[in-house]
C-alpha cells in the first residue's frame, strides 16, 4: 500500500488544521481525518459548475463560486463560460492559493492567470452581502462547496450559508432566473426543505464523483429564483 506523504499544512479561521497530502500520483486535501476533496474524485465538483452553467438563462453571466478548494469548479465553470460572462470565487485560507500555485499548479496555475475570473480572499458570505447592499451587482448563479455539505463542517460560521437566513440572503443576491447550486456527499432532505420554504424552486440530483458512473454518490442542489 502506498503511504499518504504530507505536503504542507494550513489554519483555518476556527483552529482547525487543513493537510495537503500525496498518494501516490493523487492529492487530497484533509481536515483532521476527514478528506475533503482529492484529485480521484473531482468529476461531482465539476459537474457543480456544469450542470448550473448548461440551465442559466443569462447570456453574460456573472458567476460566484464559494470555495476554492483544488479549482476543479472554477475551472470547469471557465471552460463553460458564454462569451462576455464572469467567474468569481472566495476563498477563505490564502495557502489554498499557495498550494494552487505550487504543488497543484499543474491542475490550478492556469485558470488563475484567466482574465475572466478572479479569487478573493474572504468569506463567500461578504460578497453574498455585498450584492444585497449594492457594492456590487447581483450574480446569475452562486456556487457553494465550502464544506462536505450543509452542515459547516469547515468553519463554524459556513453554518449559516445553509440557514433560513442564509438562504434568503442567497435568493437575494441572485438575479431573476439564477441558481443555487450546493454540492454535499450525502443527501439532506431538511436541507432541501429550507430550500423550498425559501422560495426557490428546486431539484435534487444525484452525480457519481468519478466519470463513468463511478465512485461513491454525492448530492448536489439547484435552487432556482423565480
């Protein structure tokens, strides 16, 4: 069996401690024992960008993506992109970046230098808020993966992205026509309640995490405003 090699670590706002490992010829990206995503199973966090990207009525859109994480839905969100469209995503932890430019450069280093997109380090909960008070305008789709799902496992404050309040902040922050779309690795039908108590018209799907119909099953939401 090949042993998992340490790369580097990162703090996270809350004390926790994010780890960059190797396996072999994969990444991974761990909180405490818990894997968060790796380079073996990226095909659901790209679909995260697809599939939202393939229903948006907008011909420009404006796209936020929270999250980061080894790019693979920013940078399937690039590839899909409509001519005179934009990508923007937070990111919380500047190491994140780092690893991108650095031992993941050859997934992420490209779609970094893309003039259509930019990363901003903050809480994808302040350009949320920054849409709702005018600083900037309202986006077409709003991504979210900041954690294994609704429950904020990452940072204690992603919790509220997934709460009544959070939700409606969402809707607000969208234009006419955009989408919600969360990606978890389970299902969480509490969740898709608050969804649809929040006024958005909603669908569930299932998508496997590797091409081919492989791997295990992860949920993704996509909350549309009407």
């Amino acid at each position: 069996m090949l042993p998992r090699e340490t790369i580097a670590t990162a703090q996270i706002p809350d004390g926790k401690e994010l780890t960059l490992v190797s396996h072999g010829r994969d990444f991974i990206i761990m909180l405490g024992r818990d894997e968060l995503m790796g380079t073996r199973m990226q095909f659901s966090e790209e679909q995260l960008a697809v599939l939202t990207l393939a229903e948006l009525e907008a011909s420009k859109p404006r796209i936020l993506i929270g999250g980061f994480g080894m790019g693979f839905t920013y940078r399937a969100a690039l590839a899909h992109l409509p001519a005179g469209g934009s990508v923007t995503v937070a990111e919380l932890v500047p190491e994140i970046l780092e690893w991108a430019r650095g031992p993941l450069a050859h997934l992420s280093a490209e779609s970094l230098d893309d003039p259509r997109g930019e990363v901003i380090l903050c809480n994808v909960e302040a350009l949320i808020d920054d849409a709702n008070d005018g600083t900037s305008p309202k986006y077409d789709a709003i991504l979210l993966d900041v954690d294994n799902g609704p429950d904020g496992i990452v940072v204690d404050s992603n919790f509220r992205l997934y709460t009544r309040t959070g939700i409606a902040k969402a809707k607000d922050a969208l234009n006419p026509g955009g989408i919600m779309a969360v990606w978890s690795a389970a299902p969480d039908h509490k969740f898709t309640t608050r969804l649809k108590d929040g006024g958005f018209e909603v669908e569930v799907r299932e998508v496997r995490a590797r091409p081919n119909n492989k791997g295990p099953r992860h949920t993704i939401w996509f909350a549309r405003k009407r």
